[in-house]
C-alpha cells in the first residue's frame, strides 16, 4: 500500500524558458511538491519524452514563458510542433490531468500567448484541466506573484483534494533536499564538450560604430564559422545569433574569496544528479572555478527564489528577518527596491548577507544558469556564408549602486580579442521576408534596430530586388548613423530608398514617425497598390506604438478604418514587429 501511495504522489512539471523566469518557476513549484510530499520530475518541454503525456497517470504541470511576437521559447518549440500534429487523435489525451501557468508582461499585444495556445490545444487533445489557466504579469504590482501565489494555492487545493496528504505538510524552515550531490575526488576533471547543437566560430573583428564623444558604444563584431561550412552553419535574413557568456574571470576570482571557497577552486568536483537533470556539455568531473566561469551565474539579478534558498543557510536572526522578508507576496515592493530597480547582482546581495552562505551541495539550486543572448544577425549567409555580423549596443548605465551597471554578454564581447572562440547557434527570428521576392518592404528600424535589416537588404539587393525602403532614426548624422557609407552607397546604385530621423539635428525633434508622415503619398501606394510588407524592429519603449499610429495616420488620410485595416496587416503578417526592451 505504501508503495502505491508513493507511486500515485508523483506530478511531472514541464517548463518552456527563455530567459529562465519559468524554469525558476518550475523548479519552485517542485519545492512546494516535495513539502506536500509529491515526488515531483522538472523538466524542460523539448527534453522530456513527449509520448509519455498519452500515458502518463500523473498530473503534468505546464509552466511556459512567451518571447518575441507571441512565440514559444527554444525549449519548447519542438514539443509544440509536436503536440500540433494532424495526426494525433482528438481524445488522445483524455486521460492526462494539467495545469498551465504563463508567464508574460500584459504591456506586448500577444500576452501570454504561447500559455494560451498551449491550454487551448491540450483540451482539443481531451486532457482535463485541474483548475483555470494561470496568467502572470510582470505589469502586476507584485509582478508575476500577484497571480502565481494565489493560482499555486488553488492548485495544490485540488491535488490535495484528490491525493490526501499522507503526514503533515514539511514545515517551511526546513530546507529541500539539494538537486546534486557533490564530493572532491582525485580524478582529473574531464574536458568540457561544446554542446552539440553549437557552433564554433572565431572573433575576426571589434570595432565601434558611434564616435568616441557619442554615449551609446554601438559595436560591430564579426565572427567567423569554421570551414569547412557544416550543416547548422546557415541563417537567414532576419535570423538570430544566439550566444552563451562566460564570467569575467575577476568576478569569479572575488567571488570565490566572498565564499571562502579559494582553496577548493581548482580541485576535481565529481558532480552526481539526483533531483536535476544537468546539460549533458557540463562534465560530471570538473572544478568549482569551471562551473562559475561557464555555467553557474554570480552577476544576474538574483530572484525571489535565490532569497529563499539563501533564508535556510543564515545564522543571523536579523538577516534570517530580511530575507524572509523577500520570499513573501507583501515583500516584493522591497526586494523590488532592493534589488530590480537599482539592478544589484548576486555577488553584491551576498555580501549584503555575510551570515548567509551557501553550502557547497547547494550550489546548483541557489545559482541560475547562465542565461543566452540573442542578437540579429546583421550580415546575409548568401554574400559571406562564413561571417556573422552583430550590431550590439553596450549595455553600460547608472543606477544608486556605486558601480556601473554592466551587460554580461556586451561585456564579454568586448573582451574578447581576435581570434578568441566564440559559441553559437542561429535561431529563427520573428521577422521574415515576403514569400514573393519582388514584393516592397517597409523598414523602420532606429538605433540598433537597424541590425536585422541590414541582412534583409544584402540578402535583397543580392537578388537585384530594388524596392527596399529604409526609415533610421539616431540623434546625429555625424555621431551615430549607423553603416552609413553602405547605406548611402545602396542609395546611390538605386538598391535602397532612405528617410533618416536625426533628433537631435536641429532644434525641433524628429523621430521616424514623423518621416513615415512626411511620405504618406508614397507609404499608401507602397502598401495598398504594391501590397509592401512593414517590419518595425527597435526600442520597445514607446517606439512600436508611435511608429503604428504613424502608420493609421497614412491610412486615415487615404481610407476609411485605418485601425482595422492596419490590424488587418498584422493579422496577415504584412506588417510585423520585433522589439525589445
């Protein structure tokens, strides 16, 4: 009886991630699992063995980000293609119990959406849902908690319902067991290997685009593929260059000293998975140094959960109080305060806590995971099919924190010196080009918003198609018109049609907006006579929707219902949109 009791105390908790906001998710609610006694199995969507959903007697919990234009994250888009087969039956899941929590930010037009469809597509299958869909928001004053708690409670009210606890709930001061166990061995730590599905290119250029007395340090960096070009070594236009950092090896060193740990640093590591599944590039013999360099991250703003886990390892009372403080629906202001809004690292929350050290055994459940950074790819695989061209602003900015600000990645990037490896994958973009080669397109693309479009044209003018329209916007033609020779030199051979928004130029501000304005005669008949497509890619701050009014401004002026006939566009993917903030 036992045994069966044990056996039906299972749940399976299946993520989609991107930036690691779900997986962070996941991996709590499995803590919650485990004080109600469910035995609960974490995992990403794309690693899990899709078949089991039709088979399995245990309840699956479905925790599911959204990224770009209502998208699925990479970890989940081969698990979607699969559950979108014609093939499957429509009640070939009738006996799969589910959940489904969302995460998103209600500000993007397509909110939640991959959760959404998800749900909607689970209950065409048959599958039972345990309770409604849960939407988080990261526009909630308490942001994504606002709904998750309350979502969480329901939750485990029904499974509660359904599999009665069989002893008490693990009082809350008591920490889960740790994910991995780890002891020091005497083996020689094993040579990491490069993940399968990633590239290895090499850095042939670093330069700055902007002038030295610009701001914003805009970067061109070119990596170069091996030769000879194998088959994952293709884009294309519109595509991303997905890279994966390393800490800067001073951070790692300081941090190793915060944590006493400076002795151990380089001794073998023999790392045994009991309740994680680790990437299988991660050796299962390395060194401490190894892990903070390359995978383990010390410079992300730590989350709810990093607060959490680090309350259960504090020998002070009073930090025992803040910390706790943090884990709490009614703390989140002030972790916001503390953490989000002046952007302080984990290094730097960890020496806030000097009573407050992470166990060894702890590690892979107290750090996240190095999180990857996309970037448009900016050159066209068919004009150098081994060079990859970023356009990267440095990210570098001011908060309360006496230091800078700092982007990992641009950090990282511009230490790298020629010749020094580079890791990457391509991932398909949200833009695309038009089915049909000679079809206008539109571009609006300020600041570095430029990058994708860049291969958009070389792709085009390649081809000899002409009827390429570009509006950039930046705030000064002599600070940072971004590949401004090339541009002008498509202008010139009568590849590329340019309206550039200087700003800051003359002492009434102009902005791409008013450009798209100023040539409504030429916008309407592009669009309405020749069926142009639009692609808008920038800042998404205020940009994209001032950019859309401009566009129903054109409209209204030619037409009636300019706002539908403008979603119209969306809808038929004429007029798409990749922004970020």
């Amino acid at each position: 009886m036992a045994e069966e009791t044990e056996a039906q105390r299972r749940v399976l908790i299946l993520y989609g991630s991107q930036t690691g906001y779900a997986k962070d998710t996941a991996f709590r609610i499995g803590r919650q699992a485990w004080r109600r006694h469910f035995a609960a199995t974490i995992q990403a969507l794309d690693d899990t063995d899709k078949w089991q959903i039709f088979t399995t007697q245990q309840p699956v919990i479905f925790v599911c980000s959204t990224t770009g234009q209502g998208d699925e994250p990479d970890n989940m888009k081969r698990f979607w293609r699969f559950l979108l087969r014609k093939s499957i039956p429509p009640d070939a899941l009738h006996s799969l119990q589910f959940a489904v929590f969302g995460l998103g930010d209600s500000s993007y037009a397509k909110f939640n959406f991959a959760a959404k469809r998800l749900f909607r597509r689970l209950e065409q299958l048959g599958a039972h849902a345990l309770l409604g869909r849960g939407d988080g928001d990261d526009q909630h004053y308490l942001g994504l908690d606002g709904a998750l708690d309350p979502w969480l409670d329901s939750l485990w009210s029904r499974l509660l319902q359904k599999y009665p606890l069989p002893e008490p709930i693990v009082p809350s001061h008591i920490p889960p067991p740790p994910s991995c166990t780890l002891a020091f061995a005497h083996a020689t730590p094993q040579l990491p290997q490069l993940p399968a599905h990633l590239l290895h290119a090499r850095l042939a250029l670093s330069e700055r685009m902007t002038s030295r007395e610009h701001f914003q340090d805009v970067h061109r960096f070119r990596l170069l593929l091996p030769e000879p070009p194998v088959a994952d070594a293709r884009w294309s236009p519109g595509d991303c260059a997905v890279l994966r950092p390393l800490n800067d090896p001073g951070d790692v060193e300081r941090f190793l000293e915060l944590m006493h740990w400076t002795q151990d640093a380089d001794r073998p590591l023999r790392i045994t998975a009991e309740r994680a599944t680790l990437p299988p590039w991660v050796p299962q013999t390395t060194t401490l140094r190894w892990l903070f360099t390359h995978y383990l991250d010390i410079t992300a703003v730590p989350r709810r959960s990093f607060f959490e886990m680090l309350y259960y390892f504090s020998s002070a009372e009073n930090e025992k109080e803040r910390l706790h403080d943090f884990t709490v629906a009614e703390g989140q202001d002030e972790l916001h305060t503390y953490c989000m809004k002046p952007r302080r690292t984990i290094m730097e929350a960890l020496g806030d806590f000097p009573n407050s050290r992470v166990p060894l055994s702890y590690i892979f459940d107290v750090f996240p995971e190095i999180a990857e950074r996309s970037f448009s790819v900016s050159s066209a695989c068919e004009e150098t099919p081994r060079e990859v061209d970023l356009t990267v602003a440095i990210v570098r900015y001011k908060t309360i924190m006496q230091k800078p600000r700092l982007g990992k990645c641009t950090q990282w990037l511009l230490g790298l010196h020629e010749g020094d490896s580079v890791a990457l994958r391509f991932a398909r973009g949200t833009m695309r080009l038009p089915a049909l080669p000679e079809t206008p397109i539109i571009m609006v693309g300020p600041g570095t918003g430029i990058a994708a479009f860049m291969s958009f044209i070389r792709a085009r003018v390649r081809r000899g198609i002409s009827a390429n329209y570009l509006f950039f916007g930046c705030r000064s033609a002599s600070h940072d018109f971004l590949y401004k020779s090339q541009l002008l030199d498509w202008c010139n051979s009568k590849m590329l049609h340019l309206e550039c928004a200087f700003s800051r130029d003359q002492a009434q501000k102009v902005y791409v907006q008013h450009k798209i304005r100023q040539r409504s005669d030429l916008i309407w008949s592009l669009i309405n006579d020749r069926g142009a497509v639009v692609y808008v890619s920038g800042n998404a701050n205020r940009m994209p929707e001032d950019v859309r009014q401009a566009f129903v401004d054109v409209v209204a002026e030619h037409s009636e219902s300019p706002h539908e006939y403008v979603q119209a566009m969306v809808k038929s993917r004429r007029y798409q949109e990749e922004c970020w903030y």
